[in-house]
C-alpha cells in the first residue's frame, strides 16, 4: 500500500477507475487525515519540550538543594530492591530432591500429588 501511495505511476493505476467526484473525496479525506498528524505531531512535540522544561527546573531545584541525580538514584534503589520470600513449605519429591515453595504463584505438582492423596498442606510446613 506504501510503494503505491507514494509512486506516481502505481497510484495512477490503481485509481484509473475512479470517478472524480471519488478522487475529490478521497483528496479530502486524505487531508484530513494530513492535518490529524501535524496537530498531533505538534502536541507530541510540545509535551516534549515541557518535559524537557520540567526536568531543567528539577535539575535547578536539586543543584539549589545541594543534592544530586546519585542522591535520587540511591532512594530509588532502595525501594526497587525485592527480597524474595522465604519458602514456607518443603516436600522431597520421588528423586529425593528437595522441593520448596513460598505459598505464592502456582503450587508445584508435588504438592498437589500429595494433596490429591489425602495429605494437608500444613503437613509440609517448614
């Protein structure tokens, strides 16, 4: 669709049979279409820049403050730091191998094996 758009000759042959009443409205609609994009390129643009302002006058706040960008950086780290939590339940399973699993998310086949049989899941706390 792009090569015929957008080369003379492919696109004269594909709107041979139109009428021009057809080729006026799709003349339109493709303008319409044109100006849709510069607005909203125009407001991306803008928001662009105001980000841009914002981030200029947190710099300026922070270089007033006496802080730096590794200050934010090291607060941030903090929080995004996840320890995962500890198993709560221990089962061996017929290799011997010893199987945990923290209560969360989907219970291992193990467990559901013995859970099947008859067993409590309090029976594998650790």
């Amino acid at each position: 669709m792009k090569d015929i758009l957008l080369h003379t000759r492919k696109l004269q042959a594909a709107v041979k049979d139109f009428s021009l009443e057809e080729l006026n409205l799709a003349a339109q609609k493709l303008a319409a279409i044109i100006e849709k994009r510069n607005t909203k390129a125009q407001k991306d643009q803008e928001a662009k820049k105001d980000k841009l302002n914002k981030i200029e006058e947190i710099k300026q706040q922070l270089k007033e403050s006496g802080l730096s960008i590794n200050d934010l950086d090291a607060v941030v780290a903090k929080r995004r730091k996840n320890t995962p939590r500890p198993p709560k339940y221990s089962i061996k399973d017929s290799d011997g191998e010893l199987i945990t699993w923290t209560g969360q998310g989907r219970m291992p086949n193990v467990f559901k094996f013995q859970l099947e049989k008859g067993k409590q899941l309090d029976d594998f706390l650790i």
